[in-house]
C-alpha cells in the first residue's frame, strides 16, 4: 500500500488537525474547506481515488484499516453485496483530542464526511459517514446509482 506509514506515531498531530480546521473554517469559510479535502482525496490520495474511480473499493478499506489498526482503533469491516461499512466503535483520534482538551470541536469531526464526499466525487460509489458515539461513526461505501460526473477535461480522449 502506498500510503503507509510505518514511523513513530505521535497523536497529538489530531491536535494540530484540529486547530488547523477550526482556522480554516474561520478563516476562509466552509467552501475552502471543502475545496481542501476533496483536493486531498483526490489528489495527495490519488492511487486511492483512482481505484474508486475504476469500481474498486478495497484500496480505501484497506487504508482506514491500516491506520485505525495503527492508533489502536477499535473497528469491524462489514462486506455487503453493493459495497462495505467501516464501523469505527472507538475513533483513536476523537479519543486523543477528547483527553487532551476535554472535548472535540464540532468541526474537526467536518474531515470524515468531507472527506468521503471528496472520494464518492466522480466515482461509482456513495460514501458516507455517519455518527453512531460521541467516539464512534460508521463510514460506509455504496455502488451508487446516481452517473457519474464528466472525467475532467484533460482526461478526455
């Protein structure tokens, strides 16, 4: 897997991740944010988005494993007929921030949906993200049956 980071791992960049959106959203508002996290799933997880793009959703499920595995999550992956959920029953990174501040900005919680919208964006699929906790969520991956958008202009033959 591309994306895997084997070095120590230091939570407190869920802090710095936090402050940084809470900044951003501050500072430039929400159409920014969102602009910077489709931009991440799209383009800093490229191999990832262009696997969805071509109907391959095991590239994404892999990669939240291995993270969530990594910071000692707690989670279970559902397989379904059209697509998967990801049942995170304990978010590593909720719980960091949460010990440490003594609560989590509704905002940080923004990254896990825009995100998804990010991923589902020209791909055949819907994912989701949708509160279960206060620490948990259930992030799921549907073939959608809405078309999918144009590719972009560069792509086109």
């Amino acid at each position: 897997m591309r994306y895997k980071h084997t070095g120590n791992v230091h939570k407190d960049f869920h802090l710095a991740g936090e402050a940084t959106i809470r900044y951003v959203l501050d500072t430039y508002g929400g159409s920014f944010l969102e602009e910077l996290f489709r931009r991440t799933a799209q383009k800093v997880y490229r191999d990832i988005y262009g696997s969805l793009v071509a109907g391959d959703y095991e590239p994404l499920l892999e990669h939240w494993a291995y993270y969530y595995e990594r910071e000692s999550g707690d989670f279970r992956i559902e397989r379904l007929g059209n697509g998967a959920d990801f049942h995170v029953l304990d978010c590593p990174a909720l719980r960091h921030v949460e010990e440490r501040n003594g609560r989590v900005d509704d905002s940080f919680r923004l990254q896990f949906e825009l995100l998804a919208a990010g991923f589902a964006e020209g791909t055949p699929f819907a994912v989701t993200v949708e509160a279960t906790g206060p620490r948990s969520y259930t992030m799921s991956i549907r073939r959608s049956p809405k078309r999918r958008s144009r590719p972009p202009v560069d792509q086109v033959q």
